[in-house]
C-alpha cells in the first residue's frame, strides 16, 4: 500500500487580524486541542496548527476566503453529549448529521463557517 495514514488536515480562515485569536478560542478552548508550534520556514504565512493525538489540524489563511460547506474533517470525540453541550453554551451552531451504525455524530461550524463533523464511536 502506498498510503499509509492521514498526517493532517487543513481547514481555511480568512487573512484578516484577529482571526488567530478566534481560531484559538474555538479549537484550542472549545475543543481541546493541543497547539503546536508551526515550522520556522512556514510562520510568516501566518495560520495555526494543533495537535489531533496521530496527526494534525492545521489552519491556513487564505486572501479569498470561502468556507469549506461540505468538505470537512471528522474529529473523533470520546463524549460527544458533554462536547455539544459545551459548543451550544458558546453558541456555536450544532447541525443533526444522518444516523450511522456504530458512531454519534454532528456537524458543527468554526468562527469561519467551515464544516467540522463531531464523531463517537459506539
């Protein structure tokens, strides 16, 4: 097999000030990931990066922003039922996903809009 594994996941916000700060509070205060330092050769692109256990989630600044609607990364959760709990007291948007044998699941949006898909397995 070629294809090994997933190393990351990039997820886009607009290149605006501040949007660090946002992408801070949601994935690293909300969510519990871990931040972890980018390359020195990649800082001055700006973006942040977090620590997904086996692989990464980085987020990239883009000039022509558009929010990813569909395409999304899955974050596998352990209690998805505290997690939405604490997303809805922040007041992030919580979607239904479609019933699947052996896993919980939703969608939720980051600051930027992007898609961001919540599972447990069960």
């Amino acid at each position: 097999m070629l294809v090994v594994g997933l190393d990351h996941v990039q997820v886009a916000a607009p290149a605006r000030p501040g949007v660090e700060d946002e992408a801070r509070a949601f994935y690293r205060e909300l969510l519990g990931l871990r931040e972890i330092e980018k390359p020195s050769v990649l800082k001055a692109k700006g973006g942040l990066w977090f620590s997904l256990g086996q692989g990464e989630l980085h987020v990239g600044l883009e000039e022509q922003f558009q929010p990813a609607c569909k395409a999304h990364p899955a974050l596998l959760v352990s209690n998805l039922a505290a997690v939405r709990e604490r997303l809805a007291e922040a007041s992030v948007q919580i979607a239904e996903a479609e019933a699947i044998s052996g896993a919980n699941r939703c969608y939720v949006y980051d600051p930027f809009g992007n898609r961001i898909e919540l599972i447990e397995r069960i």
